[in-house]
C-alpha cells in the first residue's frame, strides 16, 4: 500500500498512538477515578482527624574521654583519636538500671490520657492536682476513668460500671481506698472540663522501666564521631523532652560518680593511714620527752668529722630504704585486708619501684572494665569471668611483686646497716645516749615525711574529686517537630489519591484483562499486521440502514462512503485485479461467526456506492441463514425467490427476481438467497453461481455479495475465487480474539482473496480519527 493509505488501511501505531489509545481507553471511565478519588481522600481526611498524633524528640550528646585529674595529658592522648567504645556507651545509656532510675526521677509508674468520643489522647498530666499515696514499689498495673460531672468526679476502678463518686472534686473530703489523691485548683475554670473524661493507668516500675527502654531509640551520628543521637516518640511533646533531658542528666552523672569513684577510695585510705601515723608520732614524741627528762638533755652538737659524715650518708640510704619497706608494708596491709576483687588500690603512694607501681594501675584499670561492662551483663557472662580472671592475676602478680621489693629492700637494708655498724664503731667515742636520741629522732623523722606525703596525696585526690569533668557534652537538647511523624498529611494525601488512582485502573484493567473480545483496531493488528484493516464503522443504536436517502450526510453514512473508496482501491492495488477490461467488481462481505454484522454491511456498502450513481447488484449468498429480507420492505421475505432458484433450476432467469428495495436508490438491485436448499454448497459449486457473477459483471459497476460465515461452513471458501476481494468482518466486544487466528489461516492459506477487515461496532473514542458521540446495541440477526 502506498503511504497516502496507511492511515486508513491501517498499520503499526506509534508509541504516541498507544499513549493516546490508553488514555482514551481509561479515560472514558474518568467519572470512576474522580470518585474513588473523592472517597479515598474524604476517608485520609478522617483518618487524620481520628488518628492519635505522634511526635518525635531528638538529642544529641558527645562521649567524653575518661580524664585523669591533675596529670597532663600524653601525646598520644593529643595526636590520636579516641578509642571511645560507643558501643557500650549506647548499651549503658539503654541499660535497665538507668531506665529505671528516669522512671522514679519522673514518676513515669502513671500515664495520663484524654479520652475523646474517636480518639484517646496521652497527655502529660492531668489539669488537676493528683498525688499518688503508694510507694512505686508497691505499684500494679490498674486503669482508673475519671468523669468530671458538674457536681464532682465520677471515679472508675478498671472495668467496673460502679464509680466512686468525688463531690466538690476533691478526694481528701472523702474517704476511699484508691491509690491517689486528686483536687481541682480553686482558680481552675471547671465549667470548660465538665463532660470530659481521663485515664490514668499505673504501671510497675520494672515494666515501664521496660517499655521506657524499647521505645529510646540511640544511634552515633555519622561514621566517624563521638556524637550519639537518642530519639523518643509518643504523643506528649513535653513528655518526650523531659524524659530524654532527664535521661541525659542520669547518664552524665553516673559516669561522674564511676570517674570519682578512684578519688573517694584513694582519700578513704590517707585518712585511715592518717590515724595510724598520728599515733605513731605522738609516741616517738613522748619517747624524746622522756629521753630528755631521763638523760637531762638540753640540746646534742654534732660532730662535724668525716666519719660522722660517711655515718649520715649510710643512715641516710637506711633511712630511705626503711621508708620504702614502710610503704610496701602499708600497701601490703591493704591489700591483704581486701578480700572481693571489686575494691579499688590506692596509686601514687611513693613506691619507687616501678613494677608494683604498673600493676597497680593495671589492676584499677581492669575493675573500671569490669564495673562498666558489668551495668549490662551478668556475673556468669563470659568477659565478666574473663575479667575476673585477669584481676585475679594481677592481684597475685601485685603480692609477688611486692614481696620480691620487700625481700630487696630487706637485702639492702641489712646491707646499709651493715655499712652503718662499721661506720658506728668509728665513731663509738661519741656518747652513746646520742646514738639513742637519733635513732628515736630518725624514726620521728620517717613518720612526719610519711604523713606530709600522704597529706599532699590527699588534697589531690580531693582536687580531683572536686573538679571532675562531665561524662557527656550536650550538643542539643531535646527538641521536638512541631510537625507529627505519623499520621503525616502529605503521605495520606498522596497515599489516598494514588489507591484512589488505582482501585479503579486496576478493577478496570482486570476486567479488560478477562475481556477477550476484540475492542479496537489495535487488537487485529497484534495478531495479523499484515491484513490492512480499510475501515473502521461506529456502533449505532439499531439496525437501521444508513443510505434510504442516497443524501445522507451522517457519520454513519460518510464511514460506509470511506469504506466504499478503501475497498475500490484494495482491489486496484492487487495484482490479479480483474478491472483490466472494464468489467464490475465482485466484493465478498463475510466474518468468522454469526452476528458480526457482515448482512448489514454489505447492504450499506451496497447502497453507499449506489448513492454514488454506480450501478450497484446485492446478493445473498447465504443461503442456510438468509438476513436481506429483513431490511427490504414489506412482502418481501425469505421464501421470495431469489438465487438459491436460480442455482437448482437452470431455466430460471435471475434477471426476473431481481428487486429493488429502495426507491431512491434507481441503480441499485438485490438478489436474495431464495428459499433455503438442502444442500447449499452443492449449488454454490455446480457452476452457475460463477456464471451469474460474470453476467453481473457485464452489467453492474459493482457486485456485492453476502456470504455464510467461514467457521462454520465452507460455502464462502468453496466460492472464494471468484471475488476481487473480501470484506471480512470483525466486530468490536463481540468477536473473541482467538477467533482472529482463524481468519490469519484463511489468509494465510489463500483461501479468501485479497482480503481487508471492516472492524464493526467500534464505541466513541475508540476509533482512529472518529468520535461518533452514541452507540448501539447490534442484534444476532444481523
């Protein structure tokens, strides 16, 4: 076909085509979608109105390392990041005991409501003074409904339809056994809260301690920071603020207290040494008075020679070496006096050797490890025994130690005095009564060195203690969206005009999707594309004929002209086209099944061409199921002879039944099917059909034959040759698309010639290049 055609014989639709044939598809049922539409968003709009409101509250804190008190920091402390474990940081900060210790700080054992007539409210406390008269110990769970009438509270006890009546609105008036206490304030407008109903509901501490825990949500912001994020959501704004504040205020100061835990030990153990040497030194004092009194002492000279000299510098090195074993004999006291692991040692006494000094520390270390890990976990845990272990070790590590410095300092001690008792025997000239005296006074001496120690250790762990830092840093404080997270308007909104979008679109895709009719052009040209499709004709409301008046500018009437024009040139494009002498067209119209409208268009077609002043022959071909008569006039009907006569008599002249049905029409002629045969493809086939269609051709510009449907008898195939070309029918939502592939074999095959589709019944809308505006039913005698 030449391109001037393609529109109108048909061809691959573009992607544009389809956009446009979709739309038209669903577009017409447009009065659907604005009413699921309206329906789903009247309901969102309900769903807003009755839905509880939840809010979220964000914080934001940063984990602050562990300092240690007066010592400055290291370079590594400076240069390098921190080794925070953020993980048990959040574990911590989750953990029951703090949660439990937000519920009792906030009393959160009660939860308040307002109750509405759709919707229950939480609210953060109720518009009246209520004071709970039980210990959050000895706290059940129990529900209890507060009415506010005009004379008073009527008062529930969970499910009970029996209220405890409250006059004045107060229940210090009264007596009762209810868990609390509640009052209106006498400046409260009461008039505004008459008719409203609250809930208050108590909860143990365990089990909101519990609840408290699973709704804190905490997460590190970002990959690579200290910063932690606690989100909390309800519906109380000011209830979720002020329960993540005070849980930030616990947090801070329980890592306050672990961190001057150390201090409070180390100043714990000064003032027990403290009484120790005080005592100490009151008796070295009075053994000097009585030295003096004893031995009539004023004041001792000393000698300046060498050998008092070398004698001072060995009692000198005992002296250090004995303040050294007082130290270790101190520290060994302690330690053997602590019997659970979970104590704490005292650092920094003075011991020089560095060893103890190391473990030490590294048993401090280990008991934070422990304490901290020990808030979430339980004594069986594996890295609790695991660190238990560990400072089971270092202990036995620290008395091994220690023993071995005590065995050395022994060593070097009974070496020093060895050295002194030489240095003594040189100066045995001197009295002895001043050996004595500064003996008594080197062990005044120790003591007074040993407590002035201790006393500056002291007031550094006291320092220490006082200007401990805070465990975390606030970056934001709780902050709320004024904005709820659930419901949120433009997710409902957007949620209801998309279900309202595609409840219909999908009902109406499924039953297009069920439907296997053939509904548009389109649909014909999937299956068989290479059968051009030479018209589309609208679906009317009944059977009536469009050309009685040859005139006839309607739709209708102007569809059947085109296909007229479609079917003249589908047969003066074939290359067997039998106009090469002049003579009429022979156009076949027939379908697969009954109903199809083949009858009534081949009639129109045939008046259509007439109205153009063409000479114009109709003849029912369908001899087993004649239609024709139907639209002729009166006394015309299916036993008028016709050509089933002229096919069994051969002296029948067809030229005689010849009938002219419409008056207007003066070059139009039909032969009917005559009276029905017994065997009609026996007569179509016994050679006269085929010479009444050459006598037609001489006379008429066109022959129009109407045909029996191909599926169900072969008497069109049988009489197929001899058409120039075949209007084969298909109609639109009647016509099942798995009968298209029989019509492809017919072409296929051959066996119907030079074949074009006429798809009949096609709705407004549906068309390409046609908005008819009405429709009609199409009956089965069509």
């Amino acid at each position: 076909m030449s391109p001037d055609t393609s529109n109108t014989i048909g061809s691959k639709g573009s992607q544009g085509d389809f956009i446009k044939q979709q739309f038209f598809k669903y577009g017409k049922y447009w009065y659907w979608f604005v009413l699921a539409v309206t329906v789903f968003l009247v309901l969102g709009v309900l769903y807003l109105r009755y839905q509880p409101k939840v809010y979220t509250s964000v914080a934001k804190i940063k984990i602050l390392n562990k300092g240690k008190g007066l010592e400055l920091p290291t370079a590594a402390f400076v240069f390098s990041r921190s080794n925070i474990n953020l993980a048990n940081e959040i574990e911590v900060l989750k953990s029951y005991r703090i949660m439990e210790r937000v519920v009792r700080e906030l009393d959160l054992t009660m939860e308040y409501y307002d109750v509405g007539n759709i919707r229950t409210t939480e609210i953060n406390s109720l518009p009246f003074q209520l004071l709970k008269t039980i210990d959050n110990d000895s706290v059940n769970w129990g529900g209890y409904t507060i009415e506010v009438k005009d004379y008073g509270f009527d008062i529930y006890r969970g499910e009970s339809e029996t209220p405890i009546k409250v006059p004045e609105y107060n229940t210090y008036k009264v007596k009762h056994n209810l868990p609390f206490e509640i009052k209106a304030n006498s400046d409260l407008g009461l008039k505004s809260y008459i008719g409203k109903t609250y809930l208050l509901r108590f909860i143990p501490v365990k089990e909101a301690a519990k609840k408290l825990k699973g709704q804190i949500n905490i997460s590190v912001v970002g990959n690579n920071s200290d910063l932690l994020q606690i989100n909390y959501s309800g519906e109380s704004v000011h209830k979720l603020e002020k329960v993540i504040n005070t849980l930030i205020q616990i947090f801070n100061e329980d890592g306050i207290n672990d961190r001057q835990e150390v201090s409070r030990r180390t100043i714990n153990f000064i003032d027990e040494r403290f009484n120790y040497l005080a005592r100490e030194l009151d008796s070295i004092e009075g053994e000097i008075k009585d030295f003096k009194q004893e031995n009539n002492l004023i004041s001792l000279e000393a000698n300046a020679s060498l050998e008092v000299g070398k004698m001072t510098e060995s009692e000198q090195m005992v002296y250090d070496v004995e303040n050294q074993i007082m130290l270790s004999e101190l520290l060994d006291e302690t330690l053997n006096e602590t019997d659970s692991i979970s104590d704490l040692l005292p650092s920094n006494i003075g011991l020089e050797s560095g060893d103890v000094n190391s473990l030490i520390s590294q048993y401090n270390q280990l008991i934070f490890e422990r304490n901290e890990f020990g808030v979430s976990a339980m004594e069986n845990n594996p890295t609790v025994k695991l660190l238990n272990s560990k400072i089971k070790d270092v202990k036995q590590n620290i008395n091994a130690s220690l023993k071995a410095y005590k065995n050395q300092l022994e060593a070097s001690r009974r070496s020093f005095e060895s050295r002194n008792k030489a240095f003594t025997s040189q100066v045995s000239t001197l009295p002895g009564k001043e050996k004595v005296f500064r003996a008594i006074q080197r062990q005044q001496s120790i003591k007074e060195s040993l407590y002035l120690f201790l006393l500056q250790k002291r007031e550094e762990a006291a320092i220490n203690l006082a200007i401990t830092e805070p465990s975390v840093k606030v970056v934001e404080y709780a902050l709320s969206n004024s904005i709820p997270i659930s419901p949120s308007p433009k997710n409902v909104y957007l949620t209801s005009i998309i279900a309202g979008l595609a409840l219909p679109f999908g009902i109406i895709y499924l039953i297009f999707l069920l439907n296997t009719k053939v509904k548009s052009k389109r649909d014909v040209e999937l299956v068989i594309p290479e059968v051009p499709i030479i018209s589309e004709l609208p679906i009317v409301k009944d059977h009536h004929l469009a050309f009685v008046n040859p005139n006839d500018t309607s739709t209708q009437a102007e569809a059947f002209r085109i296909l007229g024009a479609n079917a003249n040139y589908l047969i003066s494009s074939s290359a067997n086209s039998m106009d090469n002498n002049g003579h009429g067209k022979v156009i076949y119209c027939t379908s697969t099944i009954k109903g199809e409208g083949k009858t009534y268009v081949a009639l129109n077609l045939s008046l259509a061409l007439s109205s153009l002043n063409k000479k114009v022959l109709l003849i029912g071909a369908d001899l087993r199921n004649p239609q024709i008569h139907n639209y002729i006039g009166k006394g015309v009907n299916k036993n008028t002879l016709g050509l089933s006569n002229y096919l069994h008599d051969a002296n029948f002249d067809w030229k005689k039944a010849l009938i002219k049905g419409f008056e207007k029409h003066d070059h139009h002629d039909i032969l009917i099917s005559g009276n029905i045969p017994p065997n009609p493809a026996q007569l179509l086939t016994n050679g006269r059909f085929e010479e009444l269609l050459n006598e037609a051709r001489e006379l008429y510009d066109y022959v129009i034959v109407d045909t029996a449907p191909t599926i169900l008898v072969t008497d069109t195939t049988m009489i197929s040759q001899f058409a120039d070309a075949t209007i084969y029918l298909i109609r639109a939502n009647y016509t099942e698309k798995n009968l298209l592939e029989f019509s492809k074999g017919l072409h296929e095959s051959g066996r119907l010639k030079n074949m074009g589709y006429v798809l009949n019944g096609v709705s407004s809308g549906k068309s390409y290049g046609y908005n008819y505006g009405y429709s009609y039913g199409y009956g089965s005698n069509a």
